[in-house]
C-alpha cells in the first residue's frame, strides 16, 4: 500500500467489517463511505437541474459605425478649396468648419444678400416720405399701402437671402463647410487639397463622420448555422485589440442574402461604445448562445471525471452514502455540462475532493 492509499483510508472509513461477508453484502456496502469530519467541513455539493440545453455557436466579424449614425459630408458648391480644417480620425463638434471654400455661387449668393438689403432701405425710404406726402394731402391713402407692400416684399427677400447665405454658411465671399453631427472622421477624400479647384459631381463627399457612441458589428454566419440565429438575442463580443474585454450586444438585424462567394449571411449587433474602445475595421470574434429545443440535466463542469475514456460523478446520498456513477455527456458549454443519460434532476453531485472520494469508490 503507497502513501496516498494510506491517506485515502484514513479520510474516508469503509463501513463493512474486515471479516467476511456474502457476495450480496458487498454489493450493498461497496458504495458506503463516511466522510472524514475533515471532508465534511469542506464539502461542497451542486444540485443537478434539469433546463434547457444551450449551445454557443462562435462567429467572427468586423465593427464598423453604426449606419443611422454615419453622415457623409459634401460641399454645396464648386469652387477652389482654400483651407482644409479636418483630417482623418479627427474628432469634430457639430457646425465645426471642416473646410474654407471660394466659389462663384457663394459671392452669386452674397451679393443678392446685400442687392435685397439695398431694395428694403431704399423701399423704407419710400414709404417714409410717401407717409409724409400723405399728410400733407399731396399723395393718396392707396399709395401709403402700396409703398408698404413693397417693404414687406423686400423684407421677405431679404429673409430668403439670407437663410441662403446662412445654409451655405457664406461670409466674404466664401463658403464654410461645416459638420452636420459631432462625431470622428472616419474617412476623408484622397482627392481633395488646400488650393484645389473641384466640381462636386465629380469629386464627391469630403469626409463622412461617425457618431462611434454606438458602432456596429457585422458578422457572418454560415449556411448550416443560419436557423440558429435570431434577432433580439444576446451575444458577447471580443476584439484582438481587448482579449480580456467583454462587449455585449443584441442582433438587431439578419440580411436575407447570402454572399455567393463566401457562403454566408450577415447579422448586425449593435454595441454602446460610450468610452469609443470599439473603432471602425477591428476584427470581432463573437460568440451567440441559443436553446436548442430540448431538456436534459446540467450540473458545473468541475463535478465531471474523466476515467479510462468515460465520464464520471460521485453521487452523494449522505456523508456515509455516496456513489459513483457513469454518465452520458451529451455536451459542454461554457462552466457546465449537459448529462444525456445517468444522473436524474435534484441529485446531488460532489464539488469538493470527489477525486478522492471517486477513488477510493
């Protein structure tokens, strides 16, 4: 007998005597073992239940900006870039100047500004010295609302010009092209530079901005796994730049397509990204847990033995009844196991030395 044989009998006492017996007397106490008051006191029991068998099906993706929260930015007009305030990954505040144009349509835009201002003072002019010749009998009462139609027309023009030079954001003859939202920018136009002379057709949007408070992830799922998949459920997510990182989200979105070459459909997951540590093109690894439609018994990883290629539990009936016995696993997810077959729901499995409780057994 080796030393932990030693130790092993001296923490758990067999209950039969050492005389003989019959062969079914030892069938009957073969499993009858009295924990040691040392066992005892450290014992730790999980109770097997039965619940809904969950599976996690392991995905991979790429975070982006969220779509409702991305703008692209263009010029309302064409003309010559005089200053470029904006670069890529540079964080913007709405109605911050992204760029300093000189256009043609801008001064166009300013100068019938200041032609309607001129209309509406010399109009008020007009009608002061009509209200005056009507007092004195020489113009008629129909001219003074005449000449006061004329104000209000001109002031309605110049309203209308000025909103104009307001949405265009014109000022000395240049146009200011400003940051609809507050957010990053995400990308700028390789084609654009201080002094360049653009036709907006053609050269497109200047800089789209992210609000990145919330950011998507696309990941892809494959044919046999897409019925897994279902929007409103819950995933976590991980990045290579966080391993240790947790990000949770929901599916709020599933493409009915499947992408010819790579055999996959696409789910959206909308993540809070409040502190901005998820950035546009990283990687995502993303795990999604779903039921599978059945029941089975599920007790903590740790109370499964692997012995001689099969799967063990020491069942505890009392501190003087305990047994070991085989179990069917039919599979693992996270830190707990689903029994098929050997253990029924509410018994009780140990947590605390059952290897040496199963070897002494």
């Amino acid at each position: 007998m080796n030393t932990s044989q030693k130790w092993i009998l001296a923490v758990l006492f067999p209950l039969w005597g050492l005389g003989g017996c019959t062969q079914e007397q030892k069938a009957t106490t073969e499993t009858a073992f009295s924990l040691s008051p040392t066992l005892q006191k450290r014992l730790r029991l999980a109770t097997a239940n039965a619940e809904e068998v969950q599976s996690e099906l392991q995905l991979t993706g790429k975070v982006s900006a969220y779509e409702e929260k991305l703008v692209k930015v263009s010029p309302l007009v064409d003309g010559l870039i005089v200053n470029l305030n904006a670069n890529l990954g540079d964080r913007v505040g709405k109605g911050q100047a992204l760029a300093i144009i000189k256009s043609a349509d801008a001064a166009s835009a300013e100068s019938d500004q200041n032609d309607a201002i001129s209309t509406l003072k010399n109009n008020e002019k007009n009608l002061s010295v009509t209200k005056d010749m009507a007092r004195l009998g020489l113009s008629a009462e129909k001219d003074v609302v005449l000449a006061e139609n004329e104000v209000k027309r001109a002031a309605g023009g110049v309203r209308r010009a000025k909103e104009v030079t307001s949405l265009y954001g014109i000022r000395n003859s240049l146009y200011t092209l400003k940051a609809p939202i507050s957010g990053y920018v995400i990308e700028k136009n390789p084609n654009i530079s201080n002094q360049l002379s653009y036709d907006n057709a053609q050269t497109g949007p200047f800089f789209t901005i992210a609000d990145l408070s919330v950011v998507q992830v696309w990941a892809d799922i494959y044919e046999a796994d897409i019925a897994k998949i279902k929007i409103g459920e819950e995933v976590e997510v991980k990045v290579l730049a966080l391993p240790s990182k947790i990000f949770r989200g929901k599916i709020d979105k599933i493409q009915d397509l499947i992408d010819p070459t790579t055999r996959t459909m696409k789910a959206r997951i909308s993540i809070q990204n409040a502190d901005i540590l998820l950035k546009p093109e990283m990687f995502a690894q993303i795990k999604v847990s779903f039921d599978e439609g059945l029941q089975e018994v599920s007790v903590p990883n740790d109370a499964v033995i692997f012995d001689n290629n099969r799967n063990y539990v020491v069942v505890y009936h009392s501190a003087t009844n305990l047994e070991k016995r085989e179990v069917q696993i039919y599979q693992r997810v996270g830190e707990k196991v689903f029994i098929q077959s050997g253990l029924k729901a509410n018994e009780k499995v140990l947590l605390s030395d059952q290897l040496i409780v199963f070897n002494a057994l």
